[in-house]
C-alpha cells in the first residue's frame, strides 16, 4: 500500500487504516456481535463450572503463616468460600529470582475487599519456608495474607502455579476448581486491557496483520532491568519489583537453567 501524507484513507507502515467514523463504527459492531457472543459462551462455561462436583479435604491441615501454624479453615475467616493463589517458590533464591509469572498474577490483587463482601476470602499460599516467605512479602509490599504449604499434600498444597477456589460447610472443606496457565489470567487485569489495544500483548504467537511490529518470546515483559528494557538477565528483575523501595539492579537472578 502506498503511503501519502495528505492521504486520509492510509495510515503508516505497522498501523490499522485510516477511515471515516462511519465505516470505523460498521467494522467496530460488526466485531461486537463476536463479542457478545463470545460473552455468552463465558457465561455458559461459568453456569457449568458452577455445577463440578467437589471433593472434600483436610481442613484441619495445618499450613504456616504470621502466628504460627493454623489449620486450613483459618483461610476461610469465617466466610464460606475462598480463593487462593499458588505461588511458586525457589528456596533460597534472592528476591529477583522468584517467579516473574507468579509476581505478577499476585501483584495485580492489592485488596480483595469485593470479594470479602459476596463471602470470599483470598489468600496466597506458596512451598516456600516460612522465614524467607515473609521476607519477601515485606519486600513486596503485599497486603493479601500469605501462608507456607511446605510439606502439606495436594489439593491444599501440592503443584504451585494454579488458582484454587475452595468452599467450606462447617468444619467440613471441599476442593471446588482448580486452574493453571492461561486459566491464571483472570489475575491478570493488564492482560485483559492490552488485548484491547492495537498491538496486543506483543507476542511472537499473536496472529497480528502484516507489517505488525514482531513479536517477542511469550511474558517477555515480566523482567525488565533499572531503566524498564525487557529483559531476562542477570541484572532483571519482576517488573513490579522495581516499584519497591531498594529495588537496586541485581548482580544475579540467584538461580540458573530456569525460564518462566
């Protein structure tokens, strides 16, 4: 396509056309009727999630944060359900070479005071010892109650790396969903906004129109050294890190061989 400045029906190199308001809104609804429906199937999925079966699970097991040992029940706080995140853990890893993916999921819930008011209580469980958990979550700045599931059986402990919801009866508690990878994304408000814009996430498996800028490896963006270049090297760090005071460049990821 031929590009002339005067020209309004032509946009740049790597950018949507250019168009008239009345043939931007045609295409823009003609989209929408996707969307709708692609809102009702989300609603159709949730209408069965909502009717899994479950299993019952140890409530009494005990899992380890701020006082001490408490049983899993604790969690719930008196509410009737409850959603945890499970986030990975690298014993003995510094600070920036925790996990970038499991930073970010956990930094975009500051406070979960909408769902304490529909009855469900959050927190963020992880196999990391106690000691070096805490220190990190003071780092952070996290304001969400975190627990140490070291050493306790799956479903209450077990893979990290999944969002678990959970729904008590009394003194009874029972494993209702589970989900990982991309089912983690709800977490991840930022996500859901860049795919409204025109380049999306940035990524290399985006389909994307010709001339699109190119796409780089998937999460390229949750490391980014002092002044914000994505990158995985020895002086990165999980991008909201850089947001704590301290957060000075790092001489090591303090783990090797290991990519999101």
């Amino acid at each position: 396509m031929t590009t002339r400045p005067n020209d309004p029906t032509t946009a740049p190199t790597g950018r949507p056309p250019v168009v008239d308001r009345a043939t931007w809104q045609a295409a823009r609804d003609e989209l929408l009727v996707r969307e709708k429906a692609h809102t009702r199937e989300g609603d159709a999925i949730a209408a069965a999630r909502r009717r899994l079966p479950m299993v019952e699970v140890d409530g009494a097991v005990e899992v380890v944060g701020p006082d001490g040992p408490v049983p899993f029940l604790d969690l719930f706080q008196g509410r009737d359900e409850l959603v945890v995140y499970k986030h990975m853990w690298y014993d003995g890893a510094p600070h920036q070479g925790q996990c970038e993916g499991c930073t970010y999921a956990a930094w975009h819930l500051k406070d979960a005071v909408y769902l304490n008011a529909r009855g469900v209580s959050f927190a963020i469980l992880t196999t990391g010892q106690w000691d070096e958990v805490v220190a990190y979550v003071e780092f952070m700045g996290y304001t969400q109650p975190w627990y140490s599931v070291r050493g306790v059986a799956a479903p209450v402990g077990g893979s990290m790396g999944y969002t678990t919801c959970f729904l008590r009866d009394g003194d009874r508690a029972f494993l209702t969903y589970s989900t990982t990878g991309r089912g983690n994304e709800p977490f991840n408000g930022s996500f859901a906004l860049l795919d409204l814009t025109p380049y999306g996430r940035g990524e290399a498996w985006q389909d994307n129109p010709e001339g699109w800028p190119e796409g780089r490896g998937p999460c390229w963006f949750w490391r980014s050294d002092a002044d914000g270049n994505a990158t995985w090297g020895p002086t990165s760090r999980p991008v909201p890190q850089w947001t704590r005071p301290g957060a000075t460049p790092a001489d090591t990821l303090g783990r090797h061989g290991h990519h999101h």
